[in-house]
C-alpha cells in the first residue's frame, strides 16, 4: 500500500431527502492504490455518499477535490471524465444485447460495425477477460446469472480507465469461487494504483481485501481505521450500535422423520437453463441449503419446485398432494411461499402500489370487490412488522431500493402459513440485522414444521444454519451432506462437477 | 397528485390553443374567415337539437370502438382492429336478418344485436387467440383482419345478400322495422349511445375497483407475477379481445340498423381508426372518452354540415379535426412527461 496524498477527498458532505438527511458531515480521503471499506448498515448512507461522488446526485453541503483540486460533478458523465467509476446494485446492462455488444456500447466511443478482431472488441474485452475468463461474449445479457451480470458491469466500468473504483456490494451476488477472483483482482486494482472504495456490509470483504475503513451509521461517520486494527466484534458494534449481535442460534434438528416434500426425479428447463432428474426429500421443518455457482440451474429449480414451470419428468409431492407444475398459467400453491432471485423482475409489479404487491400473494381468493381500506390496512401491519422502509402502502413499487424490495417480498411471502419455503438468496442486498430478521423468518416457519429449500451462495450461512447442503451442478445434484459433514472441500469439489459418487 | 392535475389541465389549454392557432392558420391558407367558420363549426355541432343529436349519432360508433381499444390497452395489448370489429359484427347481425327477414321484434331485434356482438367478439376473440397461443403481434393481427372484414362486407352485399329490389346498388334488403333499433327522443340517436355510456360506466368500475382490474394491472405490469399468483394471460387476453370485439361489432350492427337501414359497402367512416385515437387521447381511461368521443363526433357532423352549407370541402373538416388530433397528442405527451418528472 503506497500513499501519495489523497487522490480524493471528501468534505464534510450533507445531503437531505426531503426531512431525511442521508449524509451529515461526512469527510473522507480515498488514496490511490488503497482499498477502502466503507461499511454501514442498509440506509447508513454509504451509497448515497458514493453517488455524490459519482455524480448521480449533487451534495447540498461540503466539497469534493480531486488530486487537490475542486471538482463539482453534475452528472456521472463528469465524473466518468475525472477517472471516478461505479458499478451499482442494480446493473444497467441491456438484457437483450449479447456481453461484447454491451460492452462496446459503454465506450466513448462505441463503434457502428461490430466486427470480429477489431481493435475495439479487444479493448471492450481486455477486462472481461481478466475478470470472466469463461464467459462468452456472445451470450445475450438476459441469460446471464446475477453474478455474471455484475463481472460484466464491472468490466464496463473499468473499461473506462476509472482510478477510482467504486463497488456497491459486489460480493453479495457471487459464487466463493468468483468472490474469490474479485478479491484478487480489487488487490490487484490497487497495486497498479488504483483506488478501490468497496461498499459492504459483509465482514468477509474487509477481512480479504480491505486496507481501511469507514464505518457509517445513520449518515456519520462513526469510525475509521486501518483493517488490521479492528475486530469483527469492533465493527459489528461500530456498525450497528447496540453491542454485538452474536450469530444465531442454529436452527434445531427436525424431529419427525416421515418425508414431507418429496420431488422425485424431476427435468425442467427455464430460459435455456436445464435441470436434469433431481430427487430429495425433506422431513417437515428440515432445512435444505442448495450450494453451487450461479447459472447452474437454481432458478429452474426453484420454478419448478414452486410449480411455476412444467416439469418434463417426475414430480413435485408436498404432503401428498402433487404441487408440480403443468403449464405455464398454473400458479402458486397456497401453502408454497417463494422468494424467487432477482425480486424485482420475479415478484413484484413495479408500478403497483405497495399495498396490492403485498395483498398479491393470495389475489386469486380477493373478494371480486376487494376492500380498499382493508387491503391497506394489511398492507400498513406487514410494512411496519417487516420494517420496509419508506412506510408508505401508496408508493410504487419501483420507489423502493433494492433491500426493502426483497423485505417487501419477503413479508408477502413468510407472513402466512406455509408448508414449503422456497427462498433464492433471500438475504441479498440487506445488512447484518435485516439480514438476521430474514433468517429468524425462516426458522420460525421450520420449525413450526415447513419444509425450507435456501438457494444460497454463502457457504458461511449455509454451514452456520442449514440441516443438509446439496450442491447443484450442470442441472444435477452432485451431492448431499449433513452440515456436521459438509466441508469447503467437499462442497468445493461438487460444486466444481464431482459428483459425490465418484470423488 | 394536485401538481399533476394541474399539469393535466395546462395541457388540455395548451392544447385549445394549439388547435385554434393551427386551425386558423389553415383556414386562412384556405381563404376563409377562421373566426367565423370556426363559430359555425362550433354550431353545426353542437348549436341545436339536431346539430347535437348528429354528433351523438357520430359519436356513438366512435365511442364503442374506443371502448374496444382501452379495455385490451389496459392489458397492455395495442388493438387497431375496431374497424374490422365493426364490419364484422355488422356482417354477422344481418345475416340474421337476411336469414329471418319476417321474424317477430322481440325475437329478431335481440338476436340481430347478440349476432352483432358475437361476430365482433370472435373478429377480436381470433387475434386475441392468436396472441394469448402463438404470440402472434395482436397489432398487427388486428391491423390486417380490418380489410379482411371490410372485403367480407363487400363480398356479401356485392353477391348473395345483393337485395335484387336495389337495382344494382350493392347493399343487402332493407331491415324490416322488426329488425330496427330503436331512436331515441325522435331523432337518430340511438340506443347505442346508452350502452355505449353504460359501458364506459361498467368497465370503469370494472378496472378500477374489483379483482379483475387488479389482474390486468398485474398482467400488464409483470406477466411473471400474474402467471404466480394464477392469473392466466391467456385467459385474460381473450376477454378483453371479446369484450372489446363485442362492443365493436354491437356499434356496427346499430349503425347497420338504425343509421343505413341496410347494410352496404363504405359503412364506417373510419369509425374504427377514430376511435383508436380518442382511446390514446383519453390516456385509455373509459370515463374521458365519453366526452372526447362526442367532441370528435361533433366535429364530424360539423364538417358535414359546413360542406352542405357553406360550400367547404369535407376533406376540410378531416384535416381539422387531424390537426385537434395532433394538438391534443402533443399536449398530452407533454404532460406525461412534466407529471413523470414530478410524480
């Protein structure tokens, strides 16, 4: 880590959202060639202070220099010309076109023809190359997994010759693999004299790769120091406030052993990705972690097994009733609550209100008058119960951030009595409580006896609370352990194409 | 919310404006006095009893084929077919007639209208078929069936259904008053306008406040979603096609009956295409396009009557109403745009 002065600094920054003030003096210097944490809970401000920074939104108080010199951005275009990159949460790819075409696009100076081997592929491609080495240009962008998506914003960003790299929760979407080869880059970034700002809230992040952090709460500043100076306890406290959480207790082993979902055997196939003769069963309350890199079939999965996708083969049985889908019109059983990946695209209608996206879940059973006032009244309950914030039932749906979007889903979802939980990465994008508040949820329901399938791609969490981990490969199961069995290795090996059989 | 009704009624002044400017402007280029031609226009349309009770009799077929264009639209789906709806429901309800020409009132005139609605139903029910089984593009679809229906109207009244009593005029039999929809208040208005009304009130309601508009809303937003909770598209689809497609070919059977007396070639006057655009200039709300529809029909009927008295060209009075169209459009782009940025 060498320091030549700041490359950024940031002083005494204010913003204000109507009453709500998002940043309250707030200074920070980013050196080049150091990689800064900024570490906060979900609505610390972290985000906004780095939009300021971006351009995406103009501070009402403070300064920002650059190498010294004041800058003023009125847009992430000035910023982007000052060398200062961002790669948000919600990617701003363009589904249907192909990686490459994406990528072109985001240069300067895009080009009208695409051909092959032309100098502008390999320069939209010189990161890619670095960062995805598997991935295939040519694939349209709505193919991709979550993880892939952020590779390639990410490459698109650096692209653009940034110096200063800003990463908005990157690793909350990545497989361990890919987690991995990120860490090794943002060093890597850093060594060539870069600056790396890494907003997180995943102590995993600052131990792997952090030189520094900030830690914000409520707006403020409320600590900073170099990485090695501080605990986890230190920050969890630093970030939250109210003395450490501890981890929860793992949930309890399921006491009856007579099988209450049983998916025998079943293919399906969801937007080319296929899933091939899977077969397990859960006794009821049993958890189910499904490991495995992203783009491996999890979506297919879990559409079929909530019954949304025809199954080619076999079937889906929840208590002997078949749940399997047979058309694409079906619809959801009752008692399958599902928290599908990518919330915003798989469960929400954006321009509904909040009200009627949580009064979605059993729309079928409304009266053919529904009543407002009740509808909102409920909706109110679930709002405040799930602390989406802001608690407004008349807002859209799309005024939400990504966080309280997957808190919105998820009261709709867990709020009743199911008897099977599908969840996909249900904790994406929320901080360590939220996060917490999520898995006390799904805990509740195993063990009031529901069966809970958890497609996850943090073998921490997986290890920590699930009864059994099976890891998809390639649309198969390679392999099921008991969690006093699973370890990386093992897991590690599945999830690179070993079958468990023939390890 | 008061900021975009504000911006909502600017835009309907700026739109006033617009049109007069422009509306001057060609009536100048024209050599005819703005004002005064305007004035009359204004008369001819709604001056008197008569000149009122033809717009209405204009508006009527214009209202239902926008109705069957905002209740799909409300799914997302962009129809053009009411024209085709039109000629179809037309053709369907006099095959009735032509079929049982001396059947009793209480029995013909029901089953004329029903046929009417049918056929206009399954014209718009096929594209909506065809959209909800094989995707095919329900504009396009719609686009084409239009001058399929109209060469089928033509066919019928230029062959078998040519009324051997027309001395070579291609039009059916005349209806037999058995088979005349009823006129209200002694003019031409007819009961068309009633369930034109009655049905802007009922799918008002419809949309806004049941279960079922809550499914169209979640179909139109995210089909994903709908498909979820066990709303079916395709069944959704296929509703809103027929319940459009009826309104439609149930204008046509009455302009058949109660305005011609018979059906024949060159029914419509782009009754259908009008009505697409009084849709888009009612932001696809049921309940604006009541009045719009009788503004349009008004400056039909007016351009009639100008023709007929001041000795101005018909095709004058479609350009104005081009222009009031292009006005309209404008400014309530705009205001789309303003409320987005404050909404």
């Amino acid at each position: 880590m060498k320091m030549t002065g700041p490359l950024v600094t940031l002083s005494a920054i204010r913003k204000e959202f109507g009453s709500v003030v998002a940043n309250d003096d707030v200074s920070v210097e980013i050196g080049g060639g150091e990689v800064l944490a900024l570490l906060g809970e979900n609505g610390a401000g972290k985000s906004t202070l780095m939009k300021i920074l971006y351009g995406f939104y103009q501070p009402d108080g403070g300064t920002i220099h650059i190498n010294g010199l004041p800058a003023a951005f009125n847009s992430p275009r000035d910023a982007m010309a000052r060398g200062i990159g961002m790669v948000f949460q919600q990617f701003s790819l363009v589904p249907a076109l192909s990686v490459l075409e994406n990528l072109l696009a985001a240069l300067p100076h895009a080009p009208w023809l695409q051909r092959r081997g032309s100098p502008r592929v390999s320069e939209a491609l010189r990161w890619l190359d670095q960062l995805a080495p598997t991935l295939d240009p040519h694939r349209p962008v709505r193919n991709l997994s979550v993880g892939e998506r952020q590779l390639v914003e990410l490459a698109k960003v650096l692209n653009l010759d940034a110096r200063v790299v800003i990463l908005d929760e990157p690793t909350s979407v990545l497989t361990p693999d890919e987690t991995e080869r990120l860490y090794g880059f943002i060093k890597t970034l850093a060594t060539e004299g870069k600056a790396v700002v890494l907003i997180t809230h995943k102590l995993a992040d600052i131990a792997a790769c952090a030189d520094r952090i900030v830690v914000m709460r409520g707006g403020r500043v409320v600590d900073r120091a170099a990485a090695r100076d501080r605990s986890a306890e230190d920050l969890v406290e630093a970030m939250v406030g109210r003395g450490s959480m501890g981890s929860l207790p793992s949930p309890k082993p399921p006491s009856g052993d007579v099988p209450m979902l049983q998916v025998q055997g079943i293919s399906a196939e969801v937007q080319g990705r296929t899933i091939r003769e899977i077969s397990f069963e859960l006794t009821a309350g049993e958890i189910l972690g499904i490991a495995g890199v992203s783009g491996n079939g999890q979506f297919a999965l879990a559409e079929a097994l909530a019954g949304l996708t025809p199954v080619t083969h076999g079937d889906v049985v929840l208590a002997s009733v078949s749940i399997a889908g047979h058309s694409e019109d079906g619809g959801i059983a009752d008692e399958v609550a599902y928290i599908p990946e990518r919330p915003r695209d798989n469960a929400i209608v954006a321009e509904l209100d909040l009200s009627l996206n949580l009064a979605l879940r059993n729309a079928r059973d409304l009266p053919f008058f529904p009543a407002r006032r009740d509808i909102d009244g409920r909706a109110r309950a679930l709002i405040a119960a799930y602390d989406v914030r802001p608690p407004q039932p008349s807002l859209p749906a799309i005024a939400l951030s990504g966080g309280n979007l997957q808190k919105l889903v998820i009261a709709r979802e867990l709020s009743g009595r199911p008897r099977l939980v599908i969840a996909c990465y249900p904790t994406m994008g929320l901080d360590v409580a939220a996060a917490q508040a999520v898995y006390r949820e799904i805990f509740r329901h195993a063990a009031a006896g529901a069966c809970v399938v958890w497609i996850s791609e943090d073998l921490d969490d997986l290890m920590s609370y699930a009864h059994r981990i099976a890891v998809i490969h390639d649309g198969r199961i390679a392999g099921i352990a008991r969690r006093d069995e699973a370890d990386r290795q093992i897991l590690g090996r599945w999830m690179a194409g070993d079958a468990a059989g023939s390890a | 919310m008061s900021r975009i009704s504000r911006i909502r009624f600017l835009a309907a002044c700026g739109a006033c404006v617009a049109f007069l400017i422009a509306a001057t402007i060609f009536l100048l280029a024209i050599g005819r006095p703005p004002l005064t031609t305007l004035a009359q226009m204004a008369f001819y349309a709604f001056g008197d009893t008569y000149s009122l009770s033809e717009s209405l009799v204009k508006a009527t077929p214009i209202l239902l084929c926008a109705l069957a264009v905002i209740l799909p639209a409300r799914l997302g789906l962009i129809t053009v077919g009411g024209e085709g709806q039109l000629y179809f429901g037309a053709l369907a309800g006099t095959a009735v007639v032509v079929g049982f020409p001396d059947g009793p009132i209480f029995l013909l005139l029901p089953m004329m209208l029903a046929a009417g609605a049918l056929g206009g139903a399954l014209w718009s029910g096929a594209a909506g078929l065809l959209r909800a089984r094989c995707n095919v593009n329900e504009t396009i679809s719609t686009l084409l069936m239009n001058y399929v229906a109209v060469l089928l109207v033509n066919y019928a009244v230029y062959g078998a259904w040519k009324d051997p009593g027309s001395l070579g005029w291609p039009a059916s039999i005349a209806f037999p008053p058995a088979a005349t929809v009823p006129s209200l208040w002694g003019t031409r208005v007819h009961i068309g306008l009633i369930v034109g009304v009655i049905a802007a009130l009922i799918l008002h309601v419809g949309v806004t406040y049941t279960r079922w508009g809550i499914a169209l809303k979640v179909l139109s937003g995210n089909r994903k979603v709908g498909a979820m909770v066990g709303f079916s598209f395709m069944q959704q689809t296929l509703l809103v096609m027929a319940i459009g497609g009826a309104l439609a070919g149930f204008a046509g059977i009455c302009e058949t009956s109660a305005i011609q007396g018979r059906l024949q070639a060159g029914l419509s006057v782009g009754y259908g295409l009008t009505g697409f655009l009084v849709a888009w200039l009612s932001g696809q709300n049921f309940l604006r396009a009541v009045p719009i529809a009788i503004l349009i029909g008004g400056l039909i009927a007016a351009g009639d009557a100008l023709q007929l008295y001041a000795k101005i060209p018909s095709a004058s009075a479609t350009i104005l109403q081009g222009l009031l169209f292009v006005a309209a459009l404008g400014a309530s782009g705009l205001a789309g745009r303003r409320s987005a940025r404050y909404g």
